[in-house]
C-alpha cells in the first residue's frame, strides 16, 4: 500500500510542495516575480497533466524550427518543447507506474546515438561534434515520446493532422516569398531549400492519405496538398524530385494506389503548375534558368563530397573522424569540387554517418529504418487479414513516406532531420492503435502491462 501510495501520490505532492515553495520566495522578493513564478507553476502543470498536448504543439512547430531560434540559437523553443515534454513523460510514468515501451527500432534509434557519442569522445576536437549528437540525441528521445504517446487511432490521426496542417502554412510561406521575388527558391520557414522540399516532400503521402481518409476536413487536406506539392516543386530540389518518382513508381508496381487516386493526384499536381506558369510564369522561369546554369557544378560538387566521405571512412574505418567533423576534415579529401564552399556537409545520410561515425553507427542507423519499415509491413499484411482498410491506407501511406526519406537520404543530410523521426515514429505507434492483438509480436511483447498509459489524465 505505501509502494502504490508513494507512486501515484508522491511525485504530484513534491511538485506542489516545490511550487508552493518557489510562489513563497518569489512573493517575498516582488509582484513581479510572484506573476512570473504562478505563470511558471501554470506551464507546469499543464506539461505534467497534459503530454499529448505538448507533443502535438511540438509537432506543429517542427515545420517551423528555423524561425524558431529563441530565446537563443543553442535553446531553441523546439527543444524546450521537447525537454519539457521528456519531464513530462518521465514523470507520468513514474506516478501511474506504466511501462514504457521499447520495441528494436527504438533500441536501434539509441544505439546510433551511442555510437555518433563514442566518435566524438575519440576525435581530434569533441567540441566539433557535440551539438550535433545532441540532435541526434533530441530526435531520438521524441521518436522515442511519439511511441510511448500515441497509443490510439484518435491520438495518431489527431498528431497527423497537427503537422499537416502546420506544414501546408508553411508552403504556403515559401510560396509566397518565391512568387514575391524575395527567395530564388521556396524555403519558408526553414533556410535551407533542399531540407524544406525534403520535409514537404516527405510528408505528401500522409497528406494523401488524410484526403481519403478524414472526409470531414478533406476540403482543408486538399488545400495543403495543393500548398505542399506546389512548394516542393519551387523549392527545385532534384533530390525531392527523384525521392518523389522512385515512391511514385513503387506504389504503381506494388498497385499501392488505384489508378483512380492517381490519376487524381496528378491532376492536382498539373493544375498547380499550370496556374503557376500562367500567373508568375516570368519568377518560375528565371528561378529555374538560374538553377539549371549552376546544376551541372552541383552535381559535380555532390559527387566530389560523395568520393571524399568514401575515403574519411576507409582512412577511419571504426569510428570515423567524429561527428560534426565531415566540413573539417573535407580540406584533405574533397579537391576537385567546382563550388568553394565554408564547411559543407556531405550531401549524403548515409555517407555522412559511415564517414563522421563510422559503420556500426551507420549499422545502427540502417537498423532503425528497417525496423520501422518491418513493423509497417507486419501491420499491412495483419490490417488486410482484417480488412481494416483504415489501417491498411496508413501503413501504405507511412511506406510511401518513410520510402521518400529513405531515397531523398541520398541527397541531404536527412538524419539530422525531423521526418526520418516522425514517421518512424507513427510507423512504431501504428499497430497499437488498430484496436486488435497480435500485430506484431515484437510490438506486443514490448507493450504496457499496466491499462494505465502515460497521459491518461489527458484523456
């Protein structure tokens, strides 16, 4: 009795008793303070009671990151997020005593995190390299939050359309600066326009599949389609382009989609670009001479970094040169490149990884996706023994869009981004929200014992 008194009573106690005393001290200090610390008692409870909450307003943010760099460019409101949504997860679990789970995608999601670790305590300069394994230590702590959270069909499809519709205001911010002249490419909220195709193109799929799905808001799923697909097409990224076509062809040879659905993809794809070209004609086509007068120099540049990351790992075949360290040590293996550039990056997930950390982090890495991607296809085959066709559309759309980062891997820096997280951790979360047992038996070995779940008050 006093275990279980201590488990469900003790923590929420210590935390009213530590806020009591922090309003106590700060009402003897001044007025403002008192405000301020019963604003900060306020946020509090709200991350302890609610956590999927918190995850939702982090996953609205994500698209957003880059105009999010305060109140420094170290602590950013994402990570905020995040580190309050991991004292609130960490807390609920402890108070209603649920077990977290822990399925091999997310041992293989801490283990690359370990090894990327490892490379930079025995590289010539740690320093390089820690806020890099710090991301992906974040991103490996909320695909780990987004398992434990979404439990439930309600909880997957309302955190689907939480960063759908984030993402379609942020196209519709990139289209906006590139049709007013004030970028050459889309890139919105986030700078870099490859990495902004590479997020909208990503996350196509599940906005496909909210359109066919979610009748009750398709109108609004249309829209950001339509914003989606119009921005990746200016952002001009090849790499979004190819990542696009290779899951366009799979899904038409696997006869993922009916002819109908695609049909009615491309179309919306073909009326977006004709009424581009016939309103902003003279923007698209000097954007895209531009692009095509330097593409030639990029591809170069890419295969130049490409060949130097190759040989960083044959000359550091264990653990790399250390993470961070690709821009560094590019001085003595990258010598042909046409384009001068201040510490690049390789341009590649997967090079990057083998070159920085060396291939069992790059091991670790692969492990992951293909964890996620196993779960997915476990999921579809039980959804079609079922005839879920709810589950059958999610687990097809989660393959599309895992498949897009896979591909679109080859051309940026992807696991220092958000999607390769996000949807590993829909893919992770998905069988346990179809309402049947024994979907996966390494998913249902890993679940809670306990019917309480973490975030039950929020319910």
């Amino acid at each position: 009795m006093t275990a279980r008194w201590t488990g469900l009573w003790g923590v929420p106690l210590a935390a009213a008793l530590l806020a009591a005393l922090v309003v106590a001290y700060a009402s003897s200090r001044s007025p403002f303070l008192t405000i301020a610390a019963l604003g900060l008692v306020v946020l509090l409870v709200f991350v302890l009671t609610q956590p999927q909450t918190v995850l939702l307003i982090l996953l609205a943010a994500l698209p957003w990151e880059g105009m999010l760099n305060f109140p420094t460019p170290t602590l950013t409101v994402v990570k905020l997020l995040g580190s309050l949504l991991i004292i609130s997860l960490t807390l609920n679990a402890v108070a209603q005593g649920t077990r977290l789970r822990a399925p091999p995608a997310v041992v293989a999601a801490f283990t690359f995190v370990i090894f990327a670790a490892i490379s930079i305590i025995v590289s010539p300069d740690p320093g390089v390299g820690l806020a890099k394994v710090q991301r992906y230590a974040f991103l490996a702590l909320f695909f780990f939050i987004v398992v434990q959270l979404l439990y439930d069909r309600t909880r997957l499809l309302m955190a689907m359309r939480v960063l759908i519709a984030s993402l379609g205001a942020a196209a519709v911010w990139g289209l906006i600066l590139f049709l007013s002249g004030h970028a050459d490419r889309a890139s919105g909220p986030i700078r870099d326009p490859n990495d902004y195709a590479y997020l909208l193109a990503v996350m196509l799929p599940v906005c496909l599949y909210l359109i066919v799905d979610d009748r009750a808001l398709r109108w609004l799923w249309v829209a950001c389609f339509t914003a989606m697909a119009g921005a990746t097409f200016a952002a001009l990224s090849r790499g979004a382009f190819v990542a696009l076509g290779v899951t366009l062809l799979w899904a038409v040879l696997t006869r993922r989609v009916r002819l109908g659905g695609l049909f009615v993809s491309a179309l919306v794809v073909f009326v977006v670009l004709a009424v581009g070209f016939s309103l902003w004609g003279s923007v698209i086509n000097e954007r895209v001479q531009k692009k095509q007068q330097i593409g030639s120099e990029n591809a170069a540049s890419r295969l130049d970094l490409w060949s130097g990351a190759v040989k960083m790992a044959m000359d550091r075949p264990i653990t790399g040169v250390g993470a961070g360290r690709f821009g560094a040590e590019s001085v003595k293996y990258v010598r042909n490149n046409p384009i001068i550039l201040n510490d690049p990056v390789t341009h590649n997930s997967y090079l990057e990884i083998l070159a920085e950390s060396g291939p069992f982090c790059l091991a670790a890495f692969l492990a992951f996706i293909g964890a996620c991607w196993l779960t997915l296809a476990r999921t579809l085959r039980s959804a079609r023994e079922h005839r879920h066709r709810g589950g059958m559309r999610q687990a097809t759309a989660l393959q599309a869009a895992l498949l897009t980062a896979i591909v679109a891997g080859m051309f940026v820096s992807a696991q220092v981004q958000s999607p390769f997280w996000v949807i590993g951790g829909f893919a992770i979360a998905l069988p346990l929200t179809l309402g049947w047992t024994g979907v996966s038996a390494n998913t249902a070995a890993s679940a809670p014992t306990s019917s309480r779940r973490i975030g039950a008050t929020a319910q």
